[in-house]
C-alpha cells in the first residue's frame, strides 16, 4: 500500500467547503465543550492549596470568605457552561442525525459523559420550526451550477447552423 496523499485531503477539504460554518460550529462546540469541563479541575487545585488546607493546618487564620466565593463562582459558571455547551453538542448532533440523506452518525466519544451525550441525541427530534431554522442557517451557497461565474454564457449559447 502507497504512502497516502496529500491530494485526496485536499479535494475532501474543496468537497466539504460549502459545509465549513457547519464543521467550524461544531469544531467550536467540542473545543469550548471540552476547554469548560476541564475549568474546575484547575481551580479546585488553588482553592485547596490556598484557602481551605492552609485553614485547616491552622484553625486560627481566618479564611478568606470571599477568594472562596471567588472560587466556587468560577467553579459554578465553569460547570453550567460546559453543561450548556454539551447541550448544544446534543442538539446539532440530533439535527444531523435528523438529515434526510444521513443514515448514521459518527460518534467520538473517549468518556462515559461523551457517550452520554452522543445517546442523549438519538433520543431528541426537533421539531420543523427548528430544523427549517437551522437548515436556513447552514445552507451552503451552492456554486453556480455547473459552469461557476465563468460558465454563465455557456448555458445558452447556440451551436452554429444549429436552429
């Protein structure tokens, strides 16, 4: 077998042009997805090392009430932004999956919570305000068939001697 080219990523990149606000949203969704579920994990480290272990060790410092509300905050939109942004994973997944010339969904799911919302859209049907809704806003602008800008002369133009 052939070392694979570069060519054929290329014409699959030409190929999904039209597609890209599509790919570019749902791209956007699992970065964020993923970048806001990792959020607490970083500031639980701070909040145990700075405020509540140093409490602990010495009962008599006074904790400070407020970096802990700062903590918790952060820790709370964090949560209910990953949350939010896993349903909307959900939701343009079952829009896709709701295509009529799609017949499977690809699923990428390294975790349990992944998977869980990859399931949770096989189980949710929009309904036809909001499939006309997102269809209108990811229709590609098709090229002008067949001959481009280029071609419009084309189309019509009579062959000599013909009638």
């Amino acid at each position: 077998m052939g070392k694979p080219s570069r060519y054929v990523l290329l014409r699959l990149v030409r190929f999904a042009a039209p597609w890209m606000p599509v790919i570019l949203l749902a791209f956007s969704l699992t970065l964020a997805a993923n970048g806001a579920s990792v959020i607490p994990l970083y500031l639980t480290k701070p909040l145990l090392d700075d405020v509540l272990i140093p409490h602990q060790e010495s009962p008599a410092t006074p904790m400070n009430m407020r970096l802990v509300a700062w903590y918790l905050g952060w820790i709370a939109g964090a949560s209910v932004l990953a949350w939010a942004l896993s349903w909307a994973q959900t939701y343009v997944l079952a829009w896709v999956s709701d295509r009529p010339a799609v017949t499977s969904t690809i699923l990428g799911a390294r975790t349990a919570g992944q998977l869980e919302t990859n399931l949770r859209a096989a189980d949710l049907h929009l309904g036809p305000a909001e499939t006309a809704a997102l269809n209108a806003a990811s229709d590609p602008q098709p090229a002008d068939y067949p001959y481009g800008e280029l071609g419009v002369q084309q189309r019509d133009r009579r062959l000599a001697g013909g009638g």
